[in-house]
C-alpha cells in the first residue's frame, strides 16, 4: 500500500509539498512556499532571523514539524532533535517559490530531481540575487529531461513537460505498487507551446492512473475571458504602434514568453527592445535552451544600464554579471532623446529611472497576474505607482493571460486522462471539480491518503 500526505497545497494556491510514501520509498513532490506564508505573524522587516532556522516557523506551526527531514542547523534552535534523513528524493517541478521555495530547509542529503531547465535558471537567480532567494544546499542534485525513467527503490517516476509560464516545467507519472499516479504540477493549454501540455495528458491517459492530482488555480465559479498569448502579443503590438512617445512593459522575469511576446510586438512595431542587465543576464543564460535572442549582440535589443558610482558610465562602476553587456549599452540619455524608438522592461522597483528619463507621452503596460496590481495587500504599492504614472503623464494599459488552465482546459484534461480518483490541489474552488469527476477526494492539509 501507498499513501500521499499533503503538507501543502490543499484548499491553498502554491504551497506544494505533497509526500508519495510505498512500502519501501519516501519521496515528496515538490516542496514550495504558501503566497500567504507567515503573514500572520510577520511584516515587512517583521521576520524570522535566517541565523535561527527553523525556531520561529515551528513556534507559529507554519511549518510541518517533521523528523528526519530537515538540515542539522535548521533545528538547532527548536525542540526537534535532528536525526539522519529518511526521504529518498524530492522532485521539484519547475523553479516558482511555490514549488520549490522551502528547498533550502531540508537535510542537504536529501537527492534533489529536477529538469535542467529548472536548475538553470535558480543558478542564474542564485547569482544575482544571494540575499534574496536561497534554494538551500544540496549534496546530490540530478537533472532529468521529459521522458525520462528514475526508479526509486520500488517507485519509477517519469518526468513530461508541461507548458507553464515559466520553462523547464513537468508534470509526473508516478508508477507505484499500488497503481499509477499522475501529478499535473503547474500547466496551462493556452501559450505557444501547448503541445508540451498534451504530450502529458496523452501519456498520462495512456498510463491509465489510479489517482490525478491536479492543480485547479483557475478553477473558478464563474467562467472568465480566456486570452491566449497570441492575444497578448496583438494586444501589446497595438498599443505599441498607437503610441506617441517610450512604451514601458511590466512582466515576470520569469515569464519568458510574455518577454517574447514583447520582443516581437516591439520588433514588429519597428522599435528597438530594452532590458536592465539583471534581466539581460537570466536571457542570457537561457538564451540557448530556450530560443532567445542573444543580449549581448541582436539588433532589436540594447541593455540599460543605471548611473553609478561615476556618474559617467564607466567599466569600473558595474558588476561581473554587468560587464558582459558593456557592448549592446544604452542609457537614459538615448532613450530620452528618442523615446518613440524603444520598449523599455520595467517594474515597480525601477521607477526610479523615470526621473532621469523624463518620459512625455509615454504608455505602461502592466502584463502580470492582476492580483499584484488589484489585490487589497498591495493597494498601498498600487497608489504610489498611480502617483508616479500620473506625474508624468503616463497612460496605463493591462494585456495578460495567465501561467494556469483555464477551467474548460482543466476539465478536458481530467475527462482526457480518466483517472479513477481525482484529488485537486493548488486551488481555492476545489469543490468545482466534483462537477467534472465522480470521486473527487479534497485534501486537507496533513490529511494522507491510501493509493
């Protein structure tokens, strides 16, 4: 008999971290943060010291107390004594702090599996941003690819890529003594590169699975408008072409599709695309497993770079991920002279570069997940970017789609695969999907479940 406990992702979006234990093999499949993680008890500059581990997690029960999971100095401030690993691996599905965010307190003896796609890109995050993100250390770390076979003791599981918002994203079958399990990870039908997603639900519908865990964001009680990145790309080039002065385009880094769908709309619209180096560096370490253009040396992109220390733009004020792009350099001086020539990559943080940019009718084009420009917790962020977009005359616009299913993909995906229990996961509406499947079980947090 096996058993899955969820310690995260059940009646919660993200938060992943779902234990597969068979008679002799312990895994987890991914193992992410909440979005809400510990916002009940911490704020702003209101948080745990690193130097503490895991002491303030488990006082506030925020993290499953767990033996022989997690590292030596995690626990060396809290009641759990450590004790050697037991786990045999934890396969990660693609690199979003959801899913991959809480890595850094396991035990570093603990197997990490992951695409190559996915380790990439935490190197180049890792690298640019060591104070901010920490994926933990790890002593054996493997690379899988879609369609490979990793046998763990008795359980075989076979990576399939999905398409996500973000690259190098899987899906798993997982075949066990006691049947088959398939686990969506985070998917979407609705991008360039949909195919990747039907690849899964055809092999996971031909493995005929006793169990689909399926991640249900987008489940939601009412159907909404579904746009696809083509949409978005029509969109953005529109407004582009219609402009009369700078574009600015707001987007995840990690999106690099909706970086492509920029790239073109600003091509197409016979501007020159920009990117700050931090972004330019992370294009430039997917460049060639992804299929982008080159940063250092296209034509139909210039990197920014910010004034420094001299205030002249020197080799010596920039940084070693910074100096490579030294070559394809454009400043607020070149923008500001020809506004009408450029799409400029922005966000919150870069504001800044406004003041010295000084744009006259310029447009903003805000192309995330609408939650962070229209959710409550972030209405304070959103005054003072209306209050700079209104400074200088700015005009905002929205063009999105998101990194989830659409609720009609969802349930073309459990019809298609035909599993015999369905458990769904990474939602808030789980209680929808027992309108498109007989045995529908909703976890709990904790709860585990017989396969």
């Amino acid at each position: 008999m096996s058993t899955l406990t969820f310690y995260g992702g059940a009646g919660e979006i993200g938060g992943n971290k779902i234990l597969l234990q068979s008679k002799s093999a312990k895994i987890y499949l991914d193992f992410g943060e909440p979005f809400d993680f510990g916002a009940e008890y911490f704020y702003e500059w209101l948080t745990p010291r690193a130097a503490n581990g895991l002491e303030c997690y488990f006082e506030f029960d925020i993290l499953p107390k767990i033996p022989r999971l997690y590292g030596r100095t995690q626990l060396q401030f809290t009641d759990l004594p450590y004790e050697k690993p037991d786990v045999d691996a934890v396969f990660i599905t693609h690199h979003h702090a959801d899913h991959a965010g809480h890595l850094s307190f396991l035990d570093e003896d603990i197997p990490v599996h992951l695409g190559h796609g996915t380790k990439t890109i935490i190197d180049a995050y890792s690298a640019l941003f060591p104070g901010l993100l920490n994926f933990g250390e790890h002593n054996n770390v493997s690379l899988f690819k879609s369609g490979d076979r990793i046998k763990v003791k008795d359980l075989v599981i076979r990576p399939i890529h999905v398409e996500h918002s973000a690259p190098g994203a899987y899906g798993f079958i997982i075949d066990t003594p006691g049947g088959t399990i398939a686990y969506t990870g985070d998917f979407r039908r609705h991008g360039p590169k949909r195919e990747l997603t039907d690849d899964f639900i055809n092999a996971a519908a031909e493995a005929k699975p006793r169990i689909l865990i399926c991640e249900g964001t987008r489940m939601t009680l009412d159907p909404e408008k579904q746009f696809d990145e083509s949409q978005v790309y029509e969109k953005i080039k529109g407004i582009i072409k219609r402009s009369k002065g700078l574009v600015f385009g707001e987007f995840s880094m990690c999106n690099i599709d909706r970086f492509k769908s920029f790239y073109a709309a600003a091509r197409d619209a016979g501007r020159v695309m920009v990117v700050d180096t931090k972004y330019a560096f992370i294009l430039d370490c997917l460049k060639d497993k992804v299929g982008l253009p080159d940063p250092k040396t296209d034509e139909f992109m210039r990197v920014y770079f910010k004034l420094s220390r001299s205030r002249e733009f020197c080799e010596a004020d920039y940084g070693r991920n910074e100096k490579g792009f030294l070559g394809n350099m454009i400043t607020y001086r070149e923008i500001r002279k020809s506004p009408k020539k450029f799409v400029m990559f922005t966000g919150f943080n870069k504001l800044m570069e406004l003041v010295y940019i000084q744009p006259k009718k310029a447009d903003y084009i805000f192309s995330s997940s609408e939650h962070f420009l229209e959710g409550e917790e972030n209405r304070e962020q959103r005054e003072v970017l209306d209050n700079w977009l209104n400074h200088f005359g700015i005009t905002l616009h929205k063009a999105h789609c998101s990194g989830h299913a659409a609720k009609s993909d969802i349930e073309y995906a459990v019809r298609k695969i035909a599993p015999e229990i369905l458990i769904p996961v990474h939602t808030q509406n789980a209680e929808e999907f027992r309108k498109i499947h007989d045995r529908v079980i909703i976890p709990k947090k904790g709860d585990r479940i017989e396969v």
